[in-house]
C-alpha cells in the first residue's frame, strides 16, 4: 500500500497543478518603459485587476483592489536627455518578451541597446553620421532604422548590428532673407510589407518616399496649399508620418495642431483639428470593433498639449468616391468627394483637474482572445505622471447619421453622428515619476523576467547562462534567423543598397 500511494502522489499533484493552470487570471500586467529629460531610463511593471478593466465595478466603487505599479529598472542610460526609445516585435507572435529588444536614444549620437527579458545591457551602436538620433523604429524583428539630425536614415541588422544602408534626405534650401537652425528626419514609417517607406523632415513641406528594395528615393510629394495654415503652423513642416491600419487606406501627417489624411494615391482625402484648437504631439491609429460583436473600424487617437487623448473614428469613402477613378479635369470636385469627416468617439481626460500636455501614449489590446474590444491606454505627461486607462470599445455605441441643413440658404446638408460613449474609458491607476518624461512605450512582461539589471559579477552570471542556454539551441536560432533575413523582403541584399 505504501509503494502504491508514492505512485498515485505525483499523479494527485499533477491533477492540481493542471487545475490551477486553467484558472482564469484575475489580473493583467504589462511593462512600461520611459525615458526622461533628466537621462533615468524608467521600468515599471503594472499590474490591472479584472475589476479595474470594467466600468460597473470601478463606477459603484465596489472594487476593493487596485492597480499596482512595480518598478523594474531605474538607472541612468545616456550623458544627456533621452529622446526617444522603440521596442522590437516579438518573435513568436504572441507578445513574448524573451528576445525583444530595447533601444534608446539621445543628442550623445549613441544608441544604447538592451535585452527587455533579462534587462541586460547588449551594447551601444555608432551611426556612421556621428550626429543627434531623431527617432528609432523597428519595422521587423530583424531590422532596426534610426533617422538623425544630419538628415540620415541609417538601416541596422539586428542579427549582428551590422549597417546595412544609409539613406540621405537632402537638406532644403533657404529662401532668400530666411536662416534655417538646424534640420534632419523629424519621422519615417515603414510599410507593413517591408518594401516602402515614407519620412518627413525639418524646414521641409513635403513626405518622400523610399523605395527599399533598390534603396533609392521613389519620389517626393509637396503638401498642397489646401492645407490650412491653422494646422500646419509657420513652418508648415510635418511632425509625424504613420501608415494607417494595413497600409491600404493610405497613411497621415500629424502637423503642429492637427492631421491630414492621404490616400495611397497621395491625394488628399481629410483634414481635421482638435476642439478647441491645440497642439498635437502623438497620433496611432488601430483597428479595433465598435459597440456590441460591430464590425472592425479604423480609429485614431490624438494627444493634445491640454492633456486629452482624443479617439476619432475614421469613417470610409463611400463607393464612388475613389479619387483614382476622376478625371483630372475635375480635381477640385474630386476633393470634395472624397474629403474623410472623422467623427468624434471620445475624449480621454484624467479624473484630476491636471491638464498638463501628454508627451506620449501607447496602447495595447488586451491579452485575452475572448477580449477582443479592451484595450490598454498608457500616456505620459510633462509633470512626470504615467496614466493608465483601460478602455472598452465595445461600449461606443453610434445611431444612424442624421443629415442636417447648415448654411445660410440650407441648400447644404451635413451628417451628424450620434455617439454614446459611457464607460468606454476608466482610469485603472497613475504613477508619479518625479520627472519630466520625453518618450514611452510598452510591452508585454513575463513573470520569468530578471528583477533589476545587474551589473559586476552578477550580470557575469546572467551572461554565462544564457550563453549556455543559447550553445544548446543553436541550430534552431541559426534557422530562425535566416527566416528573419527573408522576412524584409526589401532590404534582403546589401547590394542592392550600394
């Protein structure tokens, strides 16, 4: 009997042991990172109850649990202020953050790199332009671009840090009487096929557009004039350039106080402000399902300098309304067709009378497949203070549009949308840095990850496990890799780049 019961223990453990794996999380975490005028790098893992993610519990005030804030790393990355980071995509798919990569950069023209699993420091990489790095993108897991102050985009390999290509963006020329400080790539957005890229510059109206599979520039559009002066401000040059969802619908420039929407034709289909008129320093577009099981819809969200995060829904030119199918001799009217009237869904605004300017957000979607509507809002302000917000899309709730005369003579007409949107955003919690934050992003955390950087004998031992972790699956990172080196398709030759 004695024997027989050593063999059935392990069996009863197993059986609970698989219990508990298929209880459902009562929490979801996630890691922020932020960089700071003041050089501190900022890690903090943030941990959501499920009673924070939904509206009724945190409204009633019967939710006794609360959203807790748990700082992961804190120490100082660069020799001057940190002015933008960026996090690769996961390898796997499924938000993995055990071969992510963190890189930060700052006026120092360095590139500082970093493991996001174990919190290691992987090195620090010199652009042959030696000047201030503007902004960091990792359009795959296989490549990293950094843009610069002397107008360079410079294309890494993530395999081995090798350079692969450095694209020039000539320096515009000053009209006469004019002095032009400084320059450089303000923004660059990659296709999601690998193969195009769109950047906007300083002192420049205009978007070029690069062609990565010869690396050469593939032409260059010059805003019209039928862009407000309101919205683009004196210099008229573009802040950010993102490709909206899929990259089939074209993509956008945010300007000074406010954004215009382009086709994949470049021609202009939309313009629109925030209200009140404000300054504008981040913009992200998703695609996300509205109401109760509605259809997926495009969507913009707009940080403001009076501390809102503005969501927009994007609505879709009607058929008929391509501009590709006009004529060119009725340009004008085309326009007019085809102009996008984003509608209002909602403004984000903390519960506080803080309306301090927001210097970046993120948002993330809820891990859960059956959650397909929540979604994780993170900003960061000037004072220091990092908000997150859960927000839950399946609360917007739209009616018909209604068509209103305006106009003195009510010969013109206008559709108004009717938009409820209670409980769509709920304020989970805030964390107070203490600095003056300049750039954020976030990610998902694994429970496995290290604590706190090490440094001196400690991160020794960090190195020597996973060395040996790596000696014994070599094989199947050589064969991963090779696969990342086919998934840019446009930068897959260095030939092609010379």
């Amino acid at each position: 009997m004695g024997q027989k019961r050593k063999r059935d223990a392990p069996v009863v453990v197993a059986d609970n042991l698989s219990k508990l794996s298929l209880k459902p999380a009562t929490t979801t975490s996630f890691q922020i990172i932020a960089g700071s005028y003041d050089r501190v790098l900022h890690g903090l893992r943030v941990t959501i109850p499920s009673s924070a993610v939904t509206s009724t519990n945190t409204s009633n005030g019967d939710s006794t649990e609360t959203t807790s804030f748990t700082p992961l790393f804190l120490f100082t990355a660069h020799a001057s202020s940190i002015r933008c980071l960026a996090v690769s995509p996961p390898s796997d798919g499924n938000g993995s953050t055990s071969k992510r990569i963190l890189a930060t950069s700052s006026p120092d023209t360095k590139i500082n790199l970093y493991h996001l699993h174990t919190r290691t420091n992987l090195g620090t990489l010199a652009p042959p332009s030696a000047s201030p790095t503007t902004s960091l993108v990792f359009p795959s897991k296989s490549t990293l671009i950094s843009t610069d102050e002397a107008g360079y985009i410079h294309i890494f390999k993530t395999r081995d840090w090798s350079l692969l290509s450095s694209l020039h963006c000539p320096a515009p020329k000053p009209k006469p009487g004019q002095i032009l400080s400084g320059g450089g790539v303000n923004s660059i957005a990659v296709h999601p096929s690998g193969k195009l890229a769109l950047s906007v510059s300083r002192h420049e109206r205009a978007v070029r557009m690069w062609n990565l599979m010869t690396g050469r520039k593939a032409g260059i559009l010059v805003f019209p004039k039928s862009i407000p002066r309101l919205m683009t401000g004196v210099s008229g040059e573009g802040l950010k350039v993102v490709w909206r969802p899929g990259g089939k619908e074209g993509y956008a420039v945010m300007f000074e106080r406010g954004v215009t929407l382009f086709g994949v034709d470049s021609v202009v289909h939309g313009s629109f402000t925030t209200t009140p008129i404000s300054k504008v320093h981040q913009i992200k577009f998703l695609e996300a399902p509205l109401g109760e099981g509605g259809e997926e819809r495009e969507l913009c969200l707009l940080a403001t300098e009076d501390g809102r995060v503005v969501v927009y829904l994007i609505p879709g030119l009607e058929e008929g309304q391509s501009s590709s199918e006009e004529k060119e001799g009725e340009k004008k009217e085309e326009e007019e067709k085809s102009d996008i009237k984003p509608v209002i869904l909602a403004t984000i605004t903390p519960t506080t009378s803080d309306r301090t300017r927001i210097k970046d957000f993120d948002i993330l979607p809820h891990p859960s497949a059956d959650q397909k509507s929540k979604y994780f809002l993170t900003t960061a302000n000037s004072e220091g203070i990092i908000r997150v917000y859960s927000l839950d899309f399946a609360q917007i709730h739209m009616e018909a549009a209604k068509k209103q005369k305006t106009g003195e003579k009510g010969d013109e007409t206008e559709a108004v949308v009717d938009v409820k949107a209670d409980g769509f955003a709920v304020m989970a919690g805030e964390y107070d840095t203490n600095r003056r934050i300049t750039c954020l992003t976030t990610a998902e955390v694994e429970d496995s990850a290290a604590g706190i950087v090490r440094d001196g004998d400690e991160e020794g031992a960090e190195d020597d496990d996973s060395e040996s972790d790596s000696d014994s699956g070599s094989e199947e990172e050589e064969k991963q890799r090779e696969g990342e080196d086919e998934e840019w398709g446009g930068l897959g030759e260095d030939e092609e780049m010379k």
